[in-house]
DNA sequence: CGTGTTTTTGACTTCAGTCAATTAAAGTGG
DNA sequence: CCACTTTAATTGACTGAAGTCAAAAACACG
C-alpha cells in the first residue's frame, strides 16, 4: 500500500496478528512519526525514563536489558526489525528497563499518544498491538526458563534456535544461515553465563557438527538435531499453526 | 458498588490502572462469569490448552511455569488474589506456559470474548486490562535478571521483597510480616536453584537477623538493609508513585 | 498414630566462574 | 596501504558457588 513509508514493516506485522481491512492499515500507516538513525551502543530508553514517544525499529537490531548491583546486567530479549521496541515502556510511562542499540538503527518515533488513541479507535489493530507486547512477554517467559533451568549448551543453543526462526519468520535470512548481531558478550549477558564460557560452549557445538561459524554468521547444519539439544519448541513465539489469527 | 461480587478485586485493580467512571465499573461487573472452587496442585491451564475462559483469581494463589526437558520446571510468576492468571494464554488462543494452583483457589471464570469485547468497548477498561498485562511481563522481566545475574542469597530475598510488597499493596499481609503460600522447593523453582540450597539460603538470611520464619510466615526484621542485599527496586512493580495512572 | 510431605543436615561433586595471558579482527588516522 | 589502538575471541590453570545424593528430623493430616 505504501511499501516505502518507514511503517511498512508494522503494518506488515500487525497483519499478521489480525486481519486488517483498508482503512486499519491506511490509518496504521497515517500515524505521525520521526525517522532517525541511530549509531551502535546507544540508549534508546533508560531505565526511569518517561517516553514521549514509542520507537519502532525499522532497520538494524536493539536489546532490553535491566542492571543488577554490582554492575551486572541481564539482556532480557532482543529486537529486530518490525517490533516496537518500547511500547511496554510507553503505556507504562515510566520505564522498567533500558533499550539499547545493538547495531546502526534506524527507526521511527512515534507519539506514544498517537499509539494509544489508534488502538482503541480501531479495535483489530489494537488488538493486534496487545498481541505484539503478550508474544514479547512470551518470549520474556520461555527465557527465564532457559536461564533457570537449563545447562549452558541447551541455553546457547535455544537462543541461536529462537534467532534463526525469528529472523526467518521476518525474512531477514534463512533458517539455517544468518548473521547473528551479537558478540560471545552479549550471547553471555543473554544466556545468563559468562562469555569465556559461551566461548567454550559455542566452539563446542561446532565440535559436536551441530553448527559452523565464520565471524558473526552461524550456519546450523543439523537443524533436527541442534533444535533437540536446544530443548527448541517454537509454540512460545506464536508464529505459524499457533499464531492467534 | 457491588463489594460481594466475585469481580469486586477485579474492578479494584483495574481502577488502580486507569481511572474509571461509573459505567465503566458497571460494565466490569456484568461480565459473565461462572465461580469455581479449585483444590491445591491443580492444573488450570497447560501447555498447548486454547482456553475458552480467562480466570480470574478471587482468593488463593496460583503460579505460571514452563517445564523444560529432562522434567525440570521453572516458575516464571506467581499470581494472587485479583490477578487474571490467564489473560495472555486466552488472547494468544494457544497458551504458552501452564498454570496451576499453588493452594485451595475460587476463581470466577469469564468467557475470553466477554473480556476482549469489554476491553475495546470501554477503552478505559481496556487500556487497565492491557497495563495489567505489561506490569505481569515487567515482573517476569526482572525475574529473568534476578535468576540470570545475581547470587542465591540476594535471588531468595528478592522473591521475599517482591512478595512483602505485592501482598501489602493487595491489602494481604503486612509488607514485613505475611504468609508465604510456596514451599522450599517452589521457591527453588522459583529461583532456578534447587531447594536444598533454597533451605540454606533462607536460614543464612535468618542467622543474618534480616528475617525469622515460623512454618510459612516471614517476618522481614529489617527491611532497609534486606532491600538493599535483595537488590529490590519496587519501581518494577509499578505501583506507586511511578504507577501509570 | 501412621503415612506422606516438607525441612534440615552432612559429605562430596561439578558445572560454570575467575583470572590472566594470547591471538585475531576491526577500526583509525597519517 | 600501513603502524597503532581498541575490541572481540580464544585458551589454560585454578576456584568456588551451587548441585547431588542420601538420610534424619519435623510437620501435616486423615
């Protein structure tokens, strides 16, 4: 409808959460925004921020992360292209965590009032808003069982299963061959390990055949098998047969 | 307005979220609903479930959990009196994770179609049902960290200051003298650790002066310095002055 | 009062963390 | 295009927090 405006990729998303007849999309699409880039390691929010305005990545991949004492942090999902990264933290107005840019980003601002005044005059893309922050609750979810519950491989491997369906899901790469935007300190802050140990842990699934890497690009060469020792099923993210259409 | 109604700690809450007129509050109150009595350790949604009916606790307590292989769980929320233990799993269609009870529970079931036609006729309601979903993936957000980034002793304290002020702001308890609904090993699973570590941490907090227990009541001796070695920062919880009112 | 949880304790093990050094890669400016 | 700095990946030796196993004590409850 308009495959150059910067919301495309929302629209795109939202319809598949719930269908969305001309008018929805046209006002999904009339929505007042900002475009802006943004340069790697920059807050997007901080933790006790009041966003104004609801940030929609169009371009490049961010993090939410919260900071423990002691300097600590946990990295609690990440973003890529298509999600609000802050929708959460916009409704909420005082944010409980920080967003941070993981590559260059680019992405559209939006007035966090524009957000909620769309979503209660048009019901289906309401909806389909609230269905975005619950599948990002989801995935928060199935997280902490990873990092509670179980050991290092099956954590690194279940967080290398869950990019390489995201990012096919959004048509970012395939399946079984893409470029992880992460480094071995990120994957660790992610995974709840250390990054020597995620080192350890990733040449270890090399060894086992279950992966291979060159720099940032994995390519997992045994999807069967690797999504068996990941402890990888992809209900969570609410994707395919058991998206809430 | 209608204060022997099962929905009463419904209509409470969300009045906490956004503030709602009389008609609002009259709308809440005329959802359907069907009143149940559940008895302890029992399933109310699993796994793969497509419920028909959102659940709304009335008294007792349930928890949400995920279980991983080789039958490990982890416990990703805990839900008390007034809490919709099921709002996600009912949006989504396919729930994600189980939920079960922790003790003997009534609940008011109330069919899915019920709450999402409220929530987009009376924007008002809607925008405190969806808050009330946001502030559940805040809590599990800083479980994510509390497991991932920090030690025994400050995770079991944590979980014990989440629980004083939840409790407390639910008019249940005292914030530093109430009863705690888990046992050892809920708690661990709680936690990502196992409950014979679990019982040492508890009574090193003990031995520390910072709590006495008696069966399942806590007595918090002293907040300040338990706060401070929990690492707890309610400002997650977004109740009080930072809630999104 | 006996049966089944739950809590507590002790002895021992292990997975992952720590510390520290080396190598490799990616920028950066001249 | 090359020295120079910075960041990221890798490796090894050692440590330690939390897990495992197993048994006893304390409760809870029909």
């Amino acid at each position: 409808m308009h495959p150059d405006s910067p919301l495309a990729p929302l629209a795109n998303k939202l319809t598949k959460w719930s269908t969305l007849g001309r008018a929805e999309l046209e006002a999904v699409y009339a929505l007042p925004f900002s475009f802006k880039q943004i340069a790697p390691h920059k807050m997007i929010v901080r933790e006790g921020d009041r966003p104004t305005h609801c940030c929609l990545l169009v371009s490049g991949f961010s993090i939410r992360q919260k900071i423990v004492a002691r300097g600590g942090r946990q990295i609690v999902n990440v973003n890529i292209p298509g999600d609000m990264v802050d929708l959460q933290n916009s409704l909420l107005k005082v944010a409980d965590h920080d967003v941070e840019t993981l590559t260059e980003v680019s992405a559209a601002f939006i007035p966090r009032e524009a957000i909620e005044d769309l979503a209660f005059a048009r019901p289906r893309v309401g909806k389909a808003l609230w269905l975005e922050t619950l599948v990002d609750g989801s995935i928060t979810r199935e997280w902490a069982a990873n990092i509670g519950r179980r050991n290092a491989k099956t954590r690194v491997a279940h967080l290398l299963c869950e990019f390489a369906m995201r990012l096919d899901s959004a048509g970012l790469g395939e399946q079984c061959n893409y470029e992880l935007p992460m480094t071995q300190e990120q994957i660790a802050d992610a995974t709840g390990l250390t990054s020597v140990h995620v080192n350890r842990t990733l040449r270890a699934l090399d060894a086992d055949g279950l992966t291979q890497r060159h720099k940032r690009s994995v390519v997992i060469t045994d999807w069967k098998r690797m999504a068996k020792i990941a402890d990888f099923h992809p209900n969570y993210l609410h994707l395919g047969a058991d998206s809430p259409l």
